[in-house]
C-alpha cells in the first residue's frame, strides 16, 4: 500500500470515496514560459495554465535531484499535494510489451523518500490506451474548470466550484501527439479518469519502498 496512508483525493471519486478537506495546489509565483508551453487547445484558462505547468516542472526538477532520470515516459502524472505534505510523480512507460509505472514521492525539504515500480496488468493498460485516445481529442481542455463533481444516490450529480484546487498536472503521450492537462483532483473527464486510474494503481502496490527522512 501506499505510504503515509494517503487517500488522495484524484482516486476519491472512484476509488477510495475520499477526500482530504483542501490541499495548496497553486504556484505562489508563476514567471512566464516560452511561448508554446500550454500546448494547442485554445484555451481562455492559458495563464493559470502556464501557472500549473511552471508548478509541475518545479517538481519535475525536485524530483530529478532526488532521485536521477527515468527513461522518456509516455504520461506522467504530477500530483501537487497529498495529506503527507509531499507532492507526488507518476510515469508510465512502455517496457517491451508491458507497461511499467514508476512513481515517487516528492517532499519539498525534509522527508521521506518513497518508490514504487510495478507492471500495470495487461486489461488495465488496454484502459489506459483507451484513455489516451480519449484524452487526445481536441475538444478535451488543456485546463479543466474547477469543479468538485459529486454522484448523487439517485444517479443525478452535484457540481461545486473550487476556490483553493488541489491540482494534478498531466502531460501524455495521445494519439494526436503530446499534451499537457491541469486538472482539479475531484473533477471528472477523460484525463481525470486516466489520472484517477494510475494513481490508483499506486495507491493499492504492495511494492513502496521508503528511506528516511533526509
């Protein structure tokens, strides 16, 4: 299982039903990016986009120093909060036929260091195919809205607008080429489902592994 007994709230919706009450997403500061660094889709969300994207390279960056390269990956997942304090990094690549998934933790001083790498079992990777395919389609937004979607008793659904949103920054490898998506953790689309599916996937491994904290 996951360290720290973390319940992120990416897998609540369909996994775990839970959330932590909210959690510091944003960049405190967002410099400029070079031009092109959103990605395609017309967006009128392209600041706060450039914002999310600047958050997860420092992460990126954190992670690099902590814990060296990965081969190139096909999706990575950032996860910028958990309930630990540590933000999260997600990749899946392609290992001959299989898929593979390496995930860390990232704290951003002192903590502990945890990894897992685990073989994505045959009928899920065809999920994860499908939903790069999905997730590839053009009208599906680089920066999703900021909304808490709710599954009601009766089928019906409750949506919440989000004021302090607990962000998950993807870039995937779709079937119309490399995209980056920001996504709200409780929001529900196409790349919150493939964001939901791989951290779930780490939340349940049995096979972490974590050094002390530094």
């Amino acid at each position: 299982m996951k360290p720290f007994s973390l319940k992120l709230a990416a897998l609540a919706a369909a996994w775990l039903s839970a959330l932590p009450g909210t959690a510091l997403a944003q960049s405190p500061n967002c410099a400029s990016l070079p031009p092109g660094g959103v990605g395609t889709s017309l967006n009128p969300n392209a600041a706060q986009m450039r914002c999310d994207l600047e958050h997860a390279a420092t992460i990126r960056k954190r992670a690099l120093a902590i814990y060296g390269a990965l081969p190139p990956s096909m999706i990575e997942i950032i996860d910028t909060a958990s309930p630990s304090g540590a933000a999260y990094m997600y990749e899946v690549t392609a290992d001959g036929a299989k898929l593979r998934l390496d995930a860390r933790s990232v704290p951003e001083s002192r903590g502990p260091r945890c990894t897992l790498r685990a073989t994505i079992p045959n009928d899920t990777a065809q999920t994860v195919s499908n939903l790069l395919v999905t997730a590839g389609d053009p009208l599906v937004p680089d920066y999703g809205a900021r909304e808490h979607v709710t599954l009601n008793p009766d089928g019906s659904r409750t949506v919440r607008l989000i004021l302090d949103s607990h962000d998950i920054i993807t870039r995937a490898d779709t079937a119309n080429g490399a995209r980056s998506f920001s996504r709200h953790a409780g929001s529900e689309d196409p790349v919150s489902q493939l964001n939901t599916l791989i951290i779930g996937i780490a939340n349940v491994s049995p096979g972490w592994s974590c050094k002390a904290e530094f």
